[in-house]
C-alpha cells in the first residue's frame, strides 16, 4: 500500500504542470520523474528499444515480451508485454491514418468523453488518456509518416498496470 501511495504521489507531481499551465502542454522528463518513480518502487527493469518506430522506454522486469501472431500484426499490434499471472498487458500499436493529427487522437477520445491531457513526454508531443469503462490508459503519438502509435494498458485499476502506466508516461522518448 506504501508503495501505491507513493507511486500516486509521485504521479501527482508529475503532472503537476496540468494544473498550472492550462495554456501550455505539460512537459514530463525521464530525468525529473521516472527516475525518482522506479526508485521510490523499489522496480527492476530496463530500457526497451522499439527501432522501427523510433522510440523507447523503460519496461519493469515484470512484464515480458510477448511474439505477435500474424494476426496480431495484421490488427496494428506490434509488441505486447504481459506479467506473469496474466494480469496486467501492454501493448503497443501503430495504425496508419492519411493525415492524422495529434488534435484529431486528442479530439477523438474527449468526444468519447476520456480522462484526456496533451503531455510532451522527453520531447515527443503525445496524448494520454484513460477509459475506465474498458479499464485501460494510454499514451498515443502521431509521428511524422501519420501513424497513430498507441502504448495501452490493461486493466489499469491493478497497481503493476498503475505503475506501468506511470512509468511509460515518464520514460517514453525517441530511442537513443
């Protein structure tokens, strides 16, 4: 419980500048929260790279990878990572849309009445949002090609997903 409080304290903090500066997007470093958040979790873990898409993030050692089906691929799923018991997944998609926008992700999910913040996460402009009737969050990027990257969550009320969610918030970044 320590350790969910801590983590909800420190998310707190991390988006403070919501709160603060409602005319500008909130910036989230690696370096000023994921940091302090993986240290004040006691998580092991390390970076993941995603090379085709650019990017990456820190993945707890808990939650692992998981090969795509054909299928999977086929729906835009490329990577999926899950814990042990099952209980927690995330996975990672890119759906191709002709001019898709980061206003467009933005303006779908508050129309679909979505938890919804604008967040420059190490520098990428990216959308976060969660959706309690389905009990998942995410953290939504359009890069330069159109496609829509989506790293989601699932179920988002356990406290590893919560963590999870958090510390993708804090580490995504273009990969290095």
């Amino acid at each position: 419980m320590k350790k969910f409080t801590a983590l909800l304290m420190l998310i707190c903090i991390a988006l403070l500048p919501l709160v603060s500066q409602a005319e500008t997007i909130p910036a989230v470093t690696w370096e000023e929260s994921g940091a302090a958040l993986i240290e004040a979790l006691g998580l092991e873990g390390d970076f993941v790279a995603l090379p085709e898409m650019g990017l990456q993030f820190w993945l707890p050692s808990q939650l692992v990878y998981v090969e795509s089906s054909e299928e999977d691929l086929a729906k835009g799923i490329y990577a999926t990572f899950v814990d042990s018991d099952l209980e927690c997944v995330l996975q990672v998609t890119a759906l191709h849309q002709d001019g898709a926008t980061l206003d467009d992700v933005y303006a779908a999910a508050v129309a679909n009445g979505l938890d919804t913040d604008y967040v420059i996460l190490n520098g990428l402009y990216t959308v976060s949002y969660k959706d309690a009737a389905n009990d998942v969050g995410c953290v939504t990027l359009v890069d330069t090609n159109s496609n829509i990257i989506t790293f989601s969550i699932t179920p988002i009320n356990s406290d590893l997903a919560e963590a999870a969610f958090a510390i993708i918030m804090t580490s995504l970044m273009p990969q290095q």
